[in-house]
C-alpha cells in the first residue's frame, strides 16, 4: 500500500492550507487513517485521525483549527488546517491502517511552515 501526501507549503499565521493523501488501496471499508507531525527537534505526534465509520479525534493543540475529512470514492483523506499558527509548523505525515487484509502505511511526508 502506498500513500502520497501533497498540499504543504508556506503560509503566514493566521492563513490556511489543506494537505491531502491519497492513498493505492481502497479506504472504503475497515481502515482507519489519520494525520501525524513531527516537528524539528521534537517527537511525532497525532494531529487528527478518521474511521470507515467517520468518528474522528484530534490532538489537543488543533482542536477546533483543523478538520480531517475523507473521500471514499477517492481513496483520498484531507487535512483542513484554519488559523494556522508558527508552532504547527512540521513535517505532516499521512497515516493509514486496514484490518481486512491487515495493513500499515506511511506517506513520505509533506512541509508546512507558518511563518511572516
């Protein structure tokens, strides 16, 4: 299973910007999938993840700014990120678990940088 993560660049604070991945196999059914960072110097952390059932959950510094969303006919998972603040700055990386076929996927990351 592959995942292509796309959509990072820079913004200023305040700004938005919406990341997507895209992933080779189906996410339509049994798949949960989800968004993590990892900052410069720091661990990766969850930002926001997604059932097949749509029940979502976020990291406790973007709840409220950011909103992930999927579209099972595109196989594809987006990040809605809003009020964008220098301290989300990161490399985000895409996530994807499938229970039937058990399967694990790591997009290859995408940079966003928050900065004036």
């Amino acid at each position: 299973v592959q995942l292509q993560a796309s959509g990072g660049g820079l913004v200023q604070p305040g700004g938005s910007l919406r990341l997507s991945c895209a992933a080779s196999r189906s996410i339509r059914n049994d798949n949960d999938m989800g968004w993590y960072r990892q900052a410069p110097g720091k661990q990766r952390e969850l930002v926001a993840t997604i059932t097949s059932g749509y029940s979502t959950n976020y990291g406790d510094s973007v709840k409220g700014r950011f909103t992930i969303s999927r579209d099972n006919s595109k196989n594809t998972v987006y990040l809605q990120m809003n009020s964008l603040k220098p301290e989300d700055t990161a490399v985000y990386y895409c996530n994807g678990n499938w229970r039937y076929p058990t399967a694990r996927a790591w997009g290859q990351g995408t940079l966003v940088t928050v900065s004036s």
